[in-house]
C-alpha cells in the first residue's frame, strides 16, 4: 500500500482519497475505519491556555462570534474544528 500526505495551507478541511484497482474487502476495511474513528479527546482553548477533556465530559456545544464553543464542568472552551467535525 502506498500512502501519500500533502500539506497545503490553501485546504480547508480535510480529504482522503483511496484508490484502487478494484473494489475489495482491503478498501471496504479502509473505509469503514475512517469513518469509525473515534477521538479518544479533544483540545479545547481559554486564552493562552489548552484544555483536553473526552467527549462524555461535554455538556454542550455551542456558537459565539463565529466560534465553536464547548462547556464542560471545567469551564467554556474554544475549539478550532468546525462543528460538522465534532
């Protein structure tokens, strides 16, 4: 399997592509672990400072002045990923 990774400031959000000469079970095994992924965590930011914390500690999600915004019991914490990701 060859993989390639492109870093390219001007992308937005992130893309996967597979290809193949076929479809098989390896690429059916493929996608079904890409969408499946879990995040063990996620980083949110209160000023200068980053907090990690696992989703079953959100209590909600939220917008403000085109920011994502999460509330924990630890506190209100911004987050870089759009919503759709979260």
């Amino acid at each position: 399997m060859k993989i390639n990774v492109e870093i390219d400031e001007e992308i937005k959000a992130k893309e996967v592509l597979i290809r193949n000469h076929e479809w098989n079970e390896e690429v059916q095994v493929l996608m079904e672990s890409l969408k499946e992924r879990k995040r063990p965590y996620f980083v949110g930011r209160k000023g200068e400072m980053q907090h990690v914390f696992r989703a079953g500690e959100i209590i909600c999600l939220f917008t403000e002045q085109d920011s994502i915004m999460v509330r924990t019991k630890q506190g209100i914490f911004e987050m870089k990923e759009r919503l759709y990701e979260l």
